[in-house]
C-alpha cells in the first residue's frame, strides 16, 4: 500500500516537473507582427520562386515557433544546406535553412530537368557548383525577405556563408530565445522545407515593433499581388477598334440604300480616328502610313480624362 502511494507521488512530480518544462519551453515573448511579416512573405516568394525557376511555386506558411536556439538547431537536418545570414541594421546573424530535397529540385528544375523523377536524397557533402546555385537560390528568397521586412525593420538580408552541420553553428547562446518559421515550398509538385531561424538578440533594437499586435488592414510592404497581377496584364492581348467618323441619318434614308451607292462620310485625309477597348475610348491619333507601307496612327490626344498629349506610334 506504502509502495503503491510512493509510485503515484513519484508519478504525479514527474508529470508535475513534465508541466513546468513545458510551461517554460513557450514563455518565450510572441511577436504577433512578425507572424504577419512571414505569413504576407509566404505569398510574396511564390511569384519571386516562379520568376527565377520559370516553374509553377507555391508556398505556405506551415508554422511560427518559439524556441531557444539550442532547440531550432537541433530540429534542422544534417547534413543541411544552411547558410549563415547577414542582417545589415540588425546586432546579428539569422540562418536559413534549405532542406535538401528542396534544393535538388530547384537545381534539377532550373537546369531543365523538369520531366524527371523526384529522387530520395542520400546525405553527403554539396558540391562547389551546388553551393554556388544554392547561394544563389537563396539570394532571391532573402531578397524578398528584405522586401517583406522594409517597412517595419532597416535591415538587408545576405549570404554570408553556407553551414552543413547545425552542431557547429554560433548562432546565438544556446538558451537564448529564437523564432523557428517552417515554409513549405514546392516547385512543380516537387520541393521541401525552408527554415528560418531569427534569434531574438539579432533584432533586439526592433523587437518591440514585432511584438505589436496586429489588429487588421493593411498591411505595408506586401506587393507581390501587385507584381503578379502587372506581369499578367503586360502580357495580355487586347483588341483596339479605330473609328473614324459617326453618322447620324435617317431611318428612312437608310433604308433606302442599294449596293454601289456611295455614302459622303464628310471626312479628309487629315481627320482623327477615335480609338477604342471594350467599347471605352482610349485616345484619338493622326492616321498615316509607315515608310514599310503599314498603316500606323500617331497618337494626338488621349481620352482618359487626364488630355495629355502624346507623340507616340501605334500600328
């Protein structure tokens, strides 16, 4: 009976002494507005991704912890590619982590190897022309991480070097608070894990700002919509309709016209055509020929509501 009551005692301080190292692990400060700058950064790299592979990307924000560095570092893989991170304007470095899988593919799919078979990665060490492709894959995501932090942080994301052991980083002291943010990216059905840990002394001089709750709106710094949607339209036929005159006649007279009749438009060779899309007027232009025999229009006014002129061409 004495024994049984021992072992409960013992069981119930275990799962006490179990609570409190819990406890612990998330007393770390959250930072609700960074949480916001990555979840608007997952949806900013994917057209980045897309522009520098020329392949489909998608990313998702798949977590945002809060850890000690000791932690983040050990959940990393090694051998990893991981590449240390200068934060120019910040009291430290970051690193960003590029799991394998996701490295191979980019490689594979930039280099053209885009109908081949996803390979299971057998760890090694990378190569010279893999780190140097590497680095510059990860050039483009901290590009756009600069971008995504430029209006809250003065801070310039860059390679600084690449790591392939977590284990031998001097990141930051081991109990030290970090953020650990996941990404999951994936390249044409094929990718991996991009891992960013941000240790809380490399932004202490802007950590109050992060630690901002975010209430709404809109949320600076974020254009990737933007630069999708003007890619888009910069690609985008349209079809223009030139008018040269409109006539108003009578029903009667109209109805009373035969082929070969010839219809007095009251108009010359010097008047201006209308131009149009989508039945909207866009601008009126001088008609006239090109030295090569095609007929251009020589835009004189437009009709947009601003009545700039222009000297531009259209054919």
């Amino acid at each position: 009976m004495n024994t049984h009551a021992t072992s409960d005692a013992l069981n119930q301080a275990e799962t006490v002494e179990e609570h409190i190292i819990r406890r612990a692990q998330h007393s770390h400060e959250k930072l609700p507005l960074l949480e916001v700058i990555f979840d608007r950064y997952a949806l900013a790299l994917a057209p980045a991704l897309k522009s520098y592979t020329a392949a489909g990307a998608d990313v998702e924000l798949r977590s945002f912890e809060y850890m000690n560095c000791a932690q983040a570092l050990e959940s990393l893989p090694s051998p990893g590619f991981l590449v240390v991170t200068d934060a120019e304007g910040w009291q430290g470095p970051v690193l960003t982590s590029v799991q394998p899988e996701l490295l191979f593919a980019a490689l594979e799919i930039t280099l053209g190897g885009r109908t081949s078979r996803s390979k299971a990665w057998t760890p090694r060490s990378f190569t010279a022309i893999e780190k140097r492709l590497g680095t510059k894959l990860c050039e483009v995501m901290l590009r756009q991480l600069t971008e995504a932090m430029e209006q809250f942080a003065e801070v310039a994301f860059a390679v600084s070097h690449v790591e392939t052991t977590p284990q031998s980083m001097a990141l930051a002291p081991p109990a030290s608070p970090c953020a650990r943010i996941t990404l999951d990216v994936a390249l044409e059905g094929r990718g991996g894990e991009l891992v960013f840990v941000l240790p809380y002394s490399a932004f202490e001089e802007v950590r109050p700002v992060f630690a901002q709750t975010f209430l709404g709106g809109r949320l600076g710094g974020d254009t990737g919509w933007r630069d999708v949607m003007r890619d888009r339209l910069q690609d985008t036929n349209v079809t223009l309709s030139a008018v040269l005159t409109e006539l108003r006649v009578p029903m009667s007279d109209m109805l009373g016209w035969r082929p070969g009749e010839t219809l007095d438009l009251g108009i010359d060779a010097e008047h201006p055509a209308t131009v149009g899309c989508g039945g909207l007027p866009m601008f009126r232009g001088a008609v006239g020929r090109r030295k090569n025999g095609s007929v251009a229009l020589k835009v004189t006014e437009e009709l947009n509501g601003n009545g700039a002129d222009d000297d531009g061409d259209t054919d």
